[in-house]
C-alpha cells in the first residue's frame, strides 16, 4: 500500500506544479507599450449615411447654405404680400403679378396650384391660419366698393361661395384675418391710415364670430398687428409698438384681456409671432438696425432662444409653421448676394421642441 500512496502523492505534486506554472506565465498580464494607449480612431459613417431623412414635402427643391428649400420663386418678379401653411396639406401665397393681384395654394405634395385667386384689385390672405377644415372655411382680404376699403371675406374650404364677413363705413382696412383653431371667431388687424397730424398708419386687433356677429375690439392704445392663436385657442399673440419703443412680442386672452409682453427688447424688432404647434415654441422674424430681419424661436416659458436660419442670406419675413410643427416656412432672397430682389419662399425642417 505504500508504493500507492507515493504514487498518489507524486501526481498531486506534479499536478500542482502544473497548476503554478500555468498561474504564472499564461495569464500574467503582457507588458503595455506607450503606443497601445493610443485612442481608437472610429471612422464616421459616410455624409450620405449620417444624413437624416428628408422630408418629402422638401425633395427635389433647390437648397440654400442653412438647409432651407426653395419652394416657389416670383415668376413675375412681383411683390409677395403673404405665406403660409394651410391645414388643407397646401401652402397660401398672396403675390402681385402684372395682372393685379393673386392668391394660390401650393399642393405640397404635387407643387401644382390646388386654389386660386385672381383679381385687378387688391386682395391678400393672412400669414397665419388663412384656412381651417374645422371652419371649413378660408379668409382673407379683399377690395370691397363703395369706399374701396379692405374688408374680410371667407369661402368654404374649397375656396367656394364667397361671403364677406365684415362691412364697415370708415377709412380703415381690414387686414390679415386669422381663424381660430375651432373654427368659430376670426381676429383680423384694422389699420387706419396716416393722417395730417400723424404719417405712420395705426394698427389695432379686433375679432368677430366666423357667422359675423359679436364683432368686438380687442387690442388699443398702442400699433398692434399680426394676431395668431395658441393651440388651444385660449390666447392670442401679437407684435405691439409703443410710442417709445420698438416692435415687441405680446400675448393676450382671447377677449382682449390681460395683454402681457411675452419679449421686450429695446434694440430689435420683433414681428410676426407664430405658435410651434404641440410646444411651448414661437417663431417670428427678428430685426435691428444694422441686421437684417431673421427667423428665431423662443421658448415662451423658459425664455430661451435660438436661431432657426442662418445669418447673411438677406432680409426675412413671413414666417409660418406647418400644423404638423415639421417644418417652417418663410418669405427670403432667391439668392443671398447683396443686391438681390427676387424673393422667394422657402421651406425648412423644423424639429418639434419644449
């Protein structure tokens, strides 16, 4: 029995023997030279991969250096007085031609005329809201005899059977008419005009029920203008210029009450207020002296602001937002040289955000 526990005792040596040595110089760490401390480069993925989806509303248009797409350019070089997003899928634009005045929607998916407009006298749709489906209505101004003022007019939301909505004997014009997002009152601007005791023509907001009773006055005591709802119609924003100051964004009820700056700034201008739809976002141009009118959201809680569009491609107006809050729409130079006059009317990816 003893030589088979010296047999026993001989393999559990060898064994562990075995065991340390494998310990030992299989798993002790290799040395780590300086040049394996060296980042790992990651080679991005290509331009064409990393770039995101674009919308379909936006392929195949020409694209400006900020990402923005040219939608439609004045064939006739003529004035664009307005443009905007439609519930309809379609995009309004008031313009001059050398016939006197048109107002069309772009079909945004086809880029043909779904409506259209025509007349030898003045007529223009407002920048915010001009079509409605829950109104099943479509507003906007036009030259109305006798007295050849602007008056508000609707058609159904197939741009049929015209009704004028407002009737008055004064000198003012009725302007930028904006319908509610249920359908049921319409705000507009009432501009009178300069007089001898004063050049600058005076703006104030009014509204009226979209049956065209219950007119009543909103706004007073200062230049307001370019009224537009919140989502759930229970506010109404505005641009306000007092006589000490510069243009300012402002909100109120949607009676008139509690008017309340939503930004104040004393070197710059700010016009055209358009909510982000399903945010806390508007949009609007901004301006000063020495720069040109550019779009920018503000984050109306927070304060916070950014700029959508980028800087030295030409003056700005007319920002819209699609009721689906993806993109933006504006009114800029075709081209973004200096001495250009061709405007145009873009589109831009707009990323909904709080």
């Amino acid at each position: 029995m003893k030589w088979l526990w010296r047999i026993i005792t001989a393999v559990l040596i060898l064994a562990l023997a075995a065991a340390i040595w494998f310990l030992y110089f299989r798993i002790q760490p290799v040395p780590v030279s300086p040049a394996d401390l060296t980042p790992e480069i990651v080679t991005p993925p290509s331009s064409a991969s990393a770039t995101l989806p674009v919308d379909s509303r936006l392929e195949g248009l020409p694209e400006r250096a900020d990402g923005a797409r040219l939608l439609w350019d004045n064939p006739d070089r003529g004035a664009i007085l307005g443009a905007a997003f439609a519930d309809s899928g379609s995009f309004v634009i008031s313009a001059t031609d050398p016939a006197g005045y048109r107002v069309f929607a772009l079909d945004l998916a086809t880029r043909q005329v779904a409506h259209e407009l025509d007349s030898a006298t003045s007529i223009r749709a407002s920048a915010s809201r001009p079509v409605n489906r829950n109104a099943d209505a479509f507003c906007y101004s036009g030259l109305t005899s006798p007295r050849n003022t602007l008056e508000i007019w609707c058609r159904n939301y197939a741009w049929e059977n015209p009704r004028r909505l407002t009737s008055h004997d004064g000198p003012e014009n009725l302007v930028s008419p904006t319908i509610s997002p249920d359908g049921s009152v319409v705000t507009f601007e009432v501009i009178a005009p300069a007089t001898r005791k004063s050049s600058e023509t005076i703006g104030t907001i009014w509204s009226i029920g979209l049956d065209g009773t219950g007119i009543k006055q909103l706004t007073r005591g200062a230049d307001d203008r370019s009224p537009t709802w919140s989502d759930d119609g229970a506010r109404i924003y505005f641009q306000r210029h007092l006589p000490d100051g510069s243009w300012d964004i402002y909100s109120m009820g949607a009676d008139g009450t509690n008017p309340t700056p939503v930004l104040q700034t004393y070197a710059q201008d700010e016009r055209g207020p358009v909510v982000v739809p399903q945010t806390s976002q508007i949009a609007f141009v901004e301006s000063s002296s020495d720069t040109p009118a550019r779009v920018r959201l503000l984050n109306v809680l927070t304060k916070a602001g950014e700029w959508l569009t980028g800087e030295n491609l030409g003056p700005e107006s007319f920002v819209s937002i699609s009721p689906d809050g993806q993109l933006a729409g504006l009114v800029a130079p075709v081209d973004a040289s200096s001495t250009s006059t061709r405007m145009g009317v873009w589109l831009m990816s707009l990323e909904p955000k709080s």
